[in-house]
C-alpha cells in the first residue's frame, strides 16, 4: 500500500433520519453520474477505495465526519444511488444479514450484464475470499458485520467492509480494489481504516509472515493427529506462559484486552483441519477458503510455525477528514437543507446539461470550493 494512516470511527448507534438519506440519494446519484461521465467507472471504483475520498463522500452528504455509520449508510445510499441502466455500477451485500445475500445478488447482477458464469463466480469468489481474509487472516479483535461489494459493468470490483471492537465501540474499515489485488492473502488491501492502531495484531497477510503461511499449509497436510501432538505440546502445561509467543509492548506488556483474543486457542476445528488434509491445499489461499478454518485455527496453525519451526508470523498492525454540510446529529454543525437541495439541483442540471456536451457546466463543478465556502461554510481537515 502506498498510503497508510488512521481515522477515528467510534461506534454510534440510531438511524439517519429519513429526510437526510432521501437527500443523500438524490445528491450521490448526482456525484456518481458526474464522475462516471467525466472520468468513466474504473475511476470511481478507485475513488469509493480511497478512504480518503470515501470519508469526505461521506462529509459532503453530510452523514458524520468520523461516525463509523458513515460506512454503513454511505454504502447503503451508493447502492440506492447506483443503476445499471444508466451508470452501470451496481452494489450487492450491506449490514448483518444483508451481508449473507451478497453472492446471490452478484449472480443477478452478473446475469443483467450478461458475465460469463466463470466471471460471475470470480466475483463470488473475490466477495467470500475478501470477507474471510479480514475475518480470519487478520486478527486484531474486529469481526466483519458488514460487507458491501461494488461491481462495474465490465466485472471489475471493489469491496468496502467494516468489523467492530466489542471491547472498546471502535470500528475499523477494510477497503479492497480488484485491479490492486495481486493475491487474497499478500496484502491485498488498498487501505485499512480504523481509530486504534493496536500495538498487537496478528497479520497472516503481511509479505513477512510467507514463512508462517507457508508452515501453516505444510501443517494442514500433515496427519491431524500429528498436529494435535503439536498443539499439545506447546500448552501453557508445557510452556512457562503464552506471554513467551506473543511480543509485548514495553509499557503495556502483553496482558488484559490483547489476551483475550490472541490467547492459545482451546480448540482448534480439527473437522476443518481433517478437510484440509483430505484436500491437500497447495498455498495459503486455498487453505484459508476452507470451510471451518476460522480465526481459532489460523491463530493456531500460526503459534505452531513459530514456537517449533521458527516461521514468525508479523505483528505489526496494518492500518487517513471533511465538513461540507453538517452533520446529521449536529456535528460540526446541523445540516443545511436549502444549500442541500441546492447543490442537488446544481449536480442534476449539470449532468443534464453535460450530456448534450456542455462541459463549461462540469467545469463550474470543479469550482465547488469557491460555492462552498461561500454559501456552506465548508471546513476541511486532513489526517
């Protein structure tokens, strides 16, 4: 990744009000169609997996500035807000349940564009696949609870989904972009978002972990009995304690919220690893797209490599702000509905306007900066 950095996305609950995400549609459609006219659907794929450009979309329609409803609603109003007919872009999954209809709303998009069946299983594919890395894979204590696939008519995708912190109310968003994405399991993220960045996560992606994964899929091929020897063998019954493995910081150690979920696991899915052996994976990849294998067994498979054969998984935690409207709660300050209404019908007769080739009308668009601080009071802040 070329850009790394941090935003603060702590847990908000309630629902935007119907008013605001009526407004938010009409304004995003807007957004969409300009970019896709100007700049065509690659740019915009680009663009939503920018968390720098997602998290001002959502300023600019005017959801909060550092809510982590921001990925949740800003994803639910692109969806409302996408059309195949006329953008060609369209976004399957959502929040919680919405996130297990995901492969099969991709087949029917894939299907109203005509995709091959092999083109459409590849984006089933790359939605399990993307969902499974950021759950399992890497593990610093933010299961998935929302999963949001976008899909470009020529079958090009980008994924934006988000996991939450029990322990603390924090969010951490993971945004994924089909053209960067050389392989699942080597750092495959165009960026990670999050509020905290912790001082211990265990990163199977990570190019310095290739000897853990390595290791782990020379494992999953053994016998499960011989890695069940192995697993007990390395019990805190046999070694003095777990704090040996896992790296401490210097003035937190290694104790309290990190040990709850970094702990040796108590039961590794030995049907899973039965699987894997009967399976016989050739890389990590196809290992982790084992059904059963979760985060318990890869954390496992993961402490063997390291305390019998040396194979160090990374440690490290892999993890980038705008008002222009208000915000739906107030902050910065409440949402005016007039400069609103306004902007949409500016956008609206914009893209009107550009399709019969006006452009000097898109060009008054890329000037927004001088009607913003004019009439919306626009304040920008960059992490």
């Amino acid at each position: 990744m070329k850009r790394t950095g941090f935003a603060e996305l702590p847990l908000h609950y309630g629902k935007a009000p119907p008013w605001l995400v009526e407004r938010m549609i009409k304004l995003a459609k807007g957004i969409i169609a300009v970019i896709v006219d100007e700049y065509g659907r690659d740019v915009f794929l680009r663009r939503i997996s920018d968390p720098y450009w997602f998290q001002a979309l959502g300023c600019v329609l005017g959801y909060d500035w550092h809510s982590s409803g921001v990925t949740t609603v800003v994803t639910g109003v692109l969806k409302s807000a996408s059309n195949l007919e006329d953008l060609g872009l369209a976004v399957c999954g959502g929040k919680g349940k919405a996130s297990m209809q995901t492969p099969n709303e991709i087949m029917k998009v894939g299907e109203a564009l005509d995709l091959s069946t092999n083109k459409i299983s590849d984006l089933q594919y790359a939605s399990k696949m993307s969902a499974k890395v950021d759950n399992t894979a890497i593990q610093a204590g933010y299961p998935l609870y929302h999963h949001a696939f976008f899909i470009a008519e020529d079958g090009k995708w980008a994924v934006i989904q988000q996991g939450m912190s029990v322990k603390d109310k924090t969010a951490r968003r993971y945004h994924w972009l089909s053209e960067k994405v050389k392989e699942f399991v080597v750092e495959p993220h165009n960026a990670i978002v999050g509020d905290r960045r912790r001082e211990i996560t265990l990163d199977m992606t990570s190019r310095s972990s290739e000897g853990a994964r390595r290791t782990s899929v020379d494992l999953a091929k053994e016998e499960p009995k011989k890695v069940a020897k192995m697993h007990v063998s390395i019990r805190p019954a046999y070694q003095r304690s777990l704090q040996e493995w896992i790296p401490q910081d210097s003035e937190k150690g290694a104790k309290g919220y990190v040990a709850d979920f970094l702990s040796m696991p108590v039961a590794i899915n030995w049907k899973a690893l039965r699987k894997a052996y009967e399976f016989q994976p050739r890389d990590y990849e196809e290992l982790l797209k084992i059904r059963g294998i979760g985060p318990s067994t890869v954390r496992g498979l993961a402490l063997i490599s390291d305390l019998i054969y040396g194979e160090k998984p990374s440690w490290k935690d892999p993890l980038k702000y705008s008002f222009c409207l208000g915000g739906k709660d107030g902050v910065p300050f409440p949402v005016d509905r007039g400069a609103y209404d306004e902007i949409i019908e500016i956008l609206g007769n914009a893209v009107k306007q550009a399709k019969v080739g006006e452009k000097e009308r898109i060009n008054a668009i890329r000037r927004l900066r001088e009607f913003g601080g004019k009439r919306m009071n626009l304040r920008t802040r960059y992490r």
